[in-house]
C-alpha cells in the first residue's frame, strides 16, 4: 500500500491560501484514492482549533520544528525518516533537501525572486539554495498557473516541461446556485 505523507506544517491560525490548499488536498484525495494511505505532517504543536470541515480526517504525525524555522531542514529530514513514507508532497515552498525519497511539490510561485527588492534575503537565499536545487531532483512538480509556470523557469531555472499547471478548484460552498 503507498504510504502518502502531506506537508501540513504551514497551516496556523489565520488560514491563508497555501494552508488552505493543504488541507483541502489531506480532506480530498483520501476519497479519490481509497487505497492509499494518506496522512499528513504537522509542527511540532499539532493543528489549530477551528479548522471545522477543513480538520484533517487522515492520521496526523508530528515535526520536530515549525515551518521554516532555522531548525526545519534536519528536523523534517528526521521526521521523513522516521515515517518512511511512500511519496512526501510538499505543498508549499518548503522542501527537503536532504532527504532522497520520492517528493512531489506544489509550488505555488516564485515571488520571493521575481519581487527580490521587496522580499527578505532570507527568503531569497532559502530559493536558491533550498527551493531550485530540491525542486530539480523532485519526482514531480505543481504550480498552479501558466504564468507560475513561467516565473519558476525563469527564476529557478526549472525546465516548463517538468512543471504541471493544476489550477486551483473551487468548493462548492463558493458556487451560485
């Protein structure tokens, strides 16, 4: 049975897209393909309250350290590890340079260089030496726009070919009737 860890750590209170995409993959695929096994990874404390129907309902595991915190890179390639999942999706910008297993990864854009002027040079620096080189050995890549696409090529010197536009769906809460 594969074994499907999703990346969870950036949802906080507060949700924001990239949080909201997360969950809404933990919430969806378990239902498209039953006969996986799918769970997700969390910091270090866990999900927030209040998710409602957004609340995982696949088994949470923990990370040592917050996302993108000065700690995450062995703190997630010891979690990694010790979880041994079948495919690791990354579904933020956050991805595992040490670890050698399987990684699909949703990025989302490349804003931290296209806009480097109004970014932190840590950020910067985390795309260059994390992002681009992790990104080029990942066994798939996601974004969600043609003009991502676009921007990851030009800024991380990924290949469009390796790229798959998968726009972003939308609830049907949010449909008119």
């Amino acid at each position: 049975m594969l074994r499907i860890l999703i990346d969870l750590r950036m949802v906080r209170e507060g949700l924001h897209g990239i949080a909201r995409y997360a969950l809404e993959l933990a919430r969806r695929l378990p239902v498209l393909e039953p006969t996986w096994q799918f769970y997700g990874l969390t910091g270090p404390n866990g999900m927030p309250e209040g998710l409602g129907d957004l609340s995982p309902r696949i088994p949470l595991v923990r990370c040592a350290a917050e996302f993108l915190s000065p700690f995450e890179q062995p703190a997630l390639t010891a979690a990694l590890l010790r979880h041994q999942p079948s495919l690791f999706h990354a579904t933020s910008f956050s991805l595992p340079l040490l670890w050698s297993g399987c990684l699909v990864s949703t990025i989302h854009d490349a804003n931290h260089l296209a806009l480097a002027d109004h970014a932190s040079l840590s950020h910067v620096a985390y795309y260059r030496l994390i992002v681009a080189p992790r990104a080029k050995r990942a066994s798939a890549l996601i974004t969600v726009s043609d003009f991502s696409r676009n921007e990851l090529v030009a800024h991380l010197g990924l290949a469009a070919s390796d790229i798959e536009v998968i726009y972003n769906g939308v609830d049907a809460a949010f449909h008119t009737t």
